[in-house]
C-alpha cells in the first residue's frame, strides 16, 4: 500500500488539534503552501465535543486563571504555561481570528455569538486557509517511530510525519469522538500514563431516601469530606435525583470520587470513607435555623409537622429531613419535643449523602489523568522523542468547570503549533 507522506500530521480534530493545526500552518504557511500539513480525525467532522462544550456556547476559557483551578498535581507543569498564555493571550489568539467576545459577569468568557459553532468554524477556516488538510473519518490505531518521523496507521491509509502531534483527546463522553486512543498510543511508544478517573460528572449515591427527593433543586454549599476531614467545599445548585447528585456544585467534587473509587485515596491519601455534606441554608446559622423552627412550631402549633418547612425549603425536601429525623410528618407541631428542632436544625446545616459507585464516562465532561506530565517539555514535547508533541485532555492535566479544560487545550495547542513550526523552520535553514 502507498505511504502518504505528510511535514506535520496532528492526529485529533478536536479543540487542541485545530489550534495547533491554525498556528503551525500560519507560520509555515503564511507566503507559500510548501509544507504538507494534515489533521486526521476518525469522526466524519472535527470538533463534535467543542460543539457540545458549555451546552453549545463553548465557555471558552475565565478571566479569573490560575493554576489553582487545575489538578494539584500538575500545578507545577502548568504554571510557566499559564504565565505565558493567560486569559488575554488566548483571547488575543481568537480575535486575530477575527473573534469577539461575551463576559458573563463571573469571569465566563464565551464568543459573542454564543454559538460553539461558531468556535469550531473559525478554527477550521484558518486551517484550511492556511493548507491544512483536514481528513476525516480516519481512525489512526497504531503509530509506530519509523526512523527520524512516524508512521501512523489507518483505517484507509498508511501516512508518514516528520513531526506528530496527539491531541486525541481523553475518555469523557465517548460518543463525542474521543476513546481513549491517547493511552494506547502512548503505551506503543513507551510513555507512561496516570491512572484515569471521570471527572466533572454527576456522583451515583446510594442513598436508599434520595428518590423521595427526585427533581429538587437547592442552592446550598457542598463540602466532599474523606474519613470525615473536609477536602472541598463549592457553592451552589445541588440537583437531587433518583440515583445520583449533580449541579455545577458537585461536579467540582466529582474528581476526588473518581480517585477514591479508582485508587482508595482522595488527594493522594488512603481513606476509607467519603461524603458530601451539604449545607441546604448557608446564610444562617444552626442557632437561627433552631429558633425560627421553634417560633414556627409555637404559631402553627396546631397544624401538622409537614408544614414546619413550609417559606423556608422545598416542601418535598422539608418531608425528606423531617423523616431523616424520625419525625412523623402526620403527627402535629405541638407534639415535637426541642430535641426534634434541633436534630431538624442540624441536619438542615448538615445532610449527608453517600457517593457509591465511580461515576461514568459517559456523563463526565473530563478525564483527571492521562498521560504523565514529566515526560513534556513545556513546550508540549515529548522529552523521548523530539519531533512528538503531546496536548489537550490526552495529558495529565485537568481543570474546574469554567473554561479551564477548553483553556488548556487551546492554549496547549498554540504552544505546540507554534513550536513544531519553529523547529521545522530552524531545522530547514
Ligand atoms: C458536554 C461537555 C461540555 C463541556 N463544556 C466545556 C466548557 O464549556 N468549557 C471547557 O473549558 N471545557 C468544557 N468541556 C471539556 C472540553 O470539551 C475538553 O476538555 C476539550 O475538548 C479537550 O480538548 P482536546 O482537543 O484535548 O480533545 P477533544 O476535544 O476530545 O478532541 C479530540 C479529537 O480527537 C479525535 N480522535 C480521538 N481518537 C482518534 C483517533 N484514534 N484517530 C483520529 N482522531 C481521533 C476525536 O474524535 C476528537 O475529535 C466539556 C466537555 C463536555 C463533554
């Protein structure tokens, strides 16, 4: 079968594969389309998960960036890269594309259009512009060092590269295209890989009450604790359903489930129990919540305890707390002892549930894990092979809902774009 030959192959038309494929190909391509540049993407189009990223607005990246907001353990990597591509850079990156922007308030930045559409457009013109060629529907399975470059094989064909690019992607929500191909290439070329985990995904719990709750939606705060010490709170939207918690609260706390399911630790120390505490009226006190629980008492003595929550929680929740408290909700207010308030009062600043089961890929946003960062160089490199670059989800690298995975993988695409360009010109001269 014929070889194609390729300069450049970037196997991934996801976000981290278009940027890099606009960088590398502006710069080698800008005067005149000499260098053979190609980006293979098994989908029939690229880029299907960034048209289903911040539910079709692509929250492309957050004016508040730190590496705070990224796993503790590739802090490290990820600094020196942050400080050169911060939150401007990139969007600097996107308007000399011709972009503008829309800021919600709370350092969310999305395109002004609010169409993921419009980002992934934007990235395939460039490229094409450029002389990219975009093939899709090419599954690359193996890959293979073939002398100074690689050999990457296909379903329909066997192709060359000088220099390769993995932006394969992690493991969240298959169906969007990415499977888990980077772990495979990376044990053919001898990398090592992280052990992976869901994250940002709602939690299984096994609470055998939590159907009674079905639908109920609480702003709240949510505090993961292991072996009773609090990891991580969040604020907001806890949503309750049969089987499982979620909202942007929980999905914050989803990677240490992941790791406690996976490896028995949470932040790399062996624990033996986790829950999510929530605390379902966080402006008030437990004494306040108390007293207010026995002045409703004292004025609706004669009404039955289902009222007792009634201007203060969801009715469905105020039922659920009165029965983990062992009160009979058909039994009247007057018959409810002081010690009954003020059980109902802590559990009101503290109702537990038990997370069960490791979350699913199917319903995570990302992969915590991938492959290991002290085998990149901060230029995206791989510190083994020169000529391989490796960025986005694929990497050990993961962030916080807020538009900081989208943030890594284009930044990490430019970097590498823009630097297997420089090689490729310094090594042409
Ligand atoms: C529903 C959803 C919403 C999200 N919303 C946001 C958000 O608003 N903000 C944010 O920051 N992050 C968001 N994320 C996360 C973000 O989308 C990813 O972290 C990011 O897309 C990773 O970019 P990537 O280029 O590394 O991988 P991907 O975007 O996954 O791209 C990898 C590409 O490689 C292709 N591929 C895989 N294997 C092969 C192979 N063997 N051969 C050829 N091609 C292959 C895949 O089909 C895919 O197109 C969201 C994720 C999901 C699932």
């Amino acid at each position: 079968m014929e070889i194609k030959n390729y300069d450049i192959a970037i196997i991934g038309g996801g976000a981290g594969g278009l940027a890099a494929a606009v960088c590398v190909s502006k710069k080698l391509n800008k005067n005149s389309k000499n260098y053979k540049i190609a980006v293979f993407e098994k989908e029939l189009k690229c880029g299907r998960k960034l048209l289903a990223t911040g539910n079709g607005k692509c929250n492309l990246t957050n004016e508040n960036m730190s590496p705070d907001y990224y796993k503790e353990s590739s802090r490290e990597f990820i600094k020196p890269i942050l400080s050169k591509y911060k939150t401007d850079k990139l969007m600097l990156f996107f308007s000399s594309l011709g972009m503008i922007f829309r800021k919600d308030g709370s350092g969310r930045v999305y395109p002004y259009s609010g169409m993921s559409a419009d980002v992934l457009e934007m990235l395939l013109m460039n490229a094409l512009l450029y002389g990219t060629d975009l093939i899709c529907g090419t599954n690359i399975d193996k890959i293979e060092k073939q002398g100074t470059g690689f050999l990457l094989y296909g379903n329909k064909n066997t192709y060359y590269c000088k220099k390769l690019i993995i932006a394969t992607g992690g493991k969240a929500q298959p169906n969007l295209g990415s499977r888990g191909a980077s772990y495979s290439f990376a044990k053919m070329l001898g990398l090592d890989v992280t052990p992976i985990y869901p994250s940002l995904t709602p939690i299984p719990c096994s609470d055998k009450d939590l159907p009674q709750v079905k639908g109920v939606r609480v702003p709240c705060t949510v505090t993961l604790t292991a072996d009773g010490k609090n990891i991580h709170t969040e604020k907001g939207e806890l949503q309750l359903n049969e089987n499982n918690v979620s909202g942007i609260c929980v999905f914050q706390l989803s990677r240490y489930v992941g790791e406690f399911f996976t490896l028995g630790t949470v932040c790399g120390v062996k624990t033996e129990k986790i829950e999510i505490t929530s605390d379902l009226m966080p402006e008030y006190s437990q004494n306040e919540i108390e007293k207010y629980l026995l002045s409703q008492r004292r004025k609706y003595s004669a009404l039955k305890a289902e009222e007792l929550f009634t201007g203060l929680l969801n009715r469905k929740l105020g039922l659920f707390l009165c029965r983990r408290a062992d009160i009979d909700t058909n039994e009247y207010m007057y018959s409810l002892t002081d010690d009954d308030i003020s059980r109902l009062a802590a559990l009101v600043k503290s109702c537990t549930f038990t997370p069960s089961a490791l979350p699913s890929f199917n319903s995570a946003q990302v992969t915590s894990g991938g492959i290991d960062l002290s085998q990149i160089n901060s230029d995206m490199s791989c510190k083994k092979y020169k000529d391989l670059y490796i960025i986005g989800e694929a990497l050990d690298v993961d962030g916080v809902c807020g538009g900081y995975n989208l943030h890594f993988a284009f930044v990490s695409g430019i970097i590498a774009g823009n630097a297997c360009a420089d090689k490729f010109k310094g090594e042409r001269k």
